[in-house]
C-alpha cells in the first residue's frame, strides 16, 4: 500500500481494511497520516505479499497497485483467490512498466494478465476487458515528477481455483 493514499479511500467504503507492504518506512508513514486524518478503521502490516497473516480470514476486496509485474502469477492469483469471498473482487493495477529494479514478469502484457486471472477462477469485468489507458503521475520529490500510463483490471472471483 506504499504511503497508504489508497488504503485511506477505501476506508471511506468499507468497514475495515488492511493495508500491507514490505517496507517498514511506508507503513510507519501511512499510520502516521491515517492517526493525523482521523482514520480508525485501517490496520497497516509490513509483510511479503506471499506469504500473509491473514489465514482464514476472507476478504469483499483485495487490491493491488503495481504488484503483478514483480511477483510469480502462479502463486499470487491461487493466493489472492482464496482470500476472497465468492464473487468479490481482485482489482489490479499495473504499468507494465520493465525500466524499474526487479521485474519477475518481464513479458507480462493486458492480454497474458487477463487470461491468468480467468485461468485462475476469475472472470474479468466486461469494462476492463480490454487495456485501460489512465494517466498517472507519481511525485518523486520537490522537483522530479514520473508520468506513466497504468492498466486497471476488475475480476470477481467466480470458480474454484483450477489447478
């Protein structure tokens, strides 16, 4: 969840959300700004995404910003699919950016994301069949802002896992 930005929106439409990272500093800074915005309903966890705390636990939603490109499909979506209740939903975001650090899906595209997800139990909501196009501009500092284009996908969780 990063700084948490998106975690706090979603605190306006559910009852409770959790939100993880693997870096300690963003959490600590995400808490920060939920206790100074008032938010009470959010919980933060530094954690691999592979490997959650949340056992039994199932989930109305889970999100993803920029996640698939860096991690196995193979593990993540069986993962993310079996947090989820019936019928709800995987929401994901992803640049398909590869000029960043560590890429684990270096030929990842709209199309091979799309059939995965239906691969995995998934059906990909008719608005976001096909690649989306949204505008997004990330501060890097005072001076130094990075524009790039994100793909959104919707999928609700519709089967079993398909082995």
């Amino acid at each position: 969840c990063a700084l948490g930005l998106s975690t706090m929106e979603l605190s306006k439409k559910f009852s409770f959300v959790f939100g993880i990272d693997s870096s300690f500093s963003f959490m600590v800074e995400a808490k920060k700004k939920t206790n100074e915005a008032g938010i009470t309903n959010v919980e933060f966890f530094v954690c691999d995404i592979l490997s959650l705390p949340f056992k039994n636990q199932k989930f109305d939603l889970v999100f993803g910003l920029n996640i698939v490109e860096f991690l196995p499909l193979e593990k993540l979506l069986p993962m993310v699919h079996d947090l989820l209740k019936p019928h709800s939903m995987f929401v994901t975001t992803t640049p398909y950016d590869y000029n960043r650090e560590v890429v684990y899906n270096p030929h990842l595209d709209d199309r091979t994301l799309r059939n995965a997800l239906e691969k995995s139990g998934f059906e990909v909501t008719i608005k976001t069949k096909k690649e989306s196009f949204i505008p997004w501009i990330l501060k890097v500092n005072e001076r130094t802002y990075l524009f790039y284009f994100l793909d959104l996908v919707e999928a609700s969780k519709v089967s079993k896992h398909k082995h």
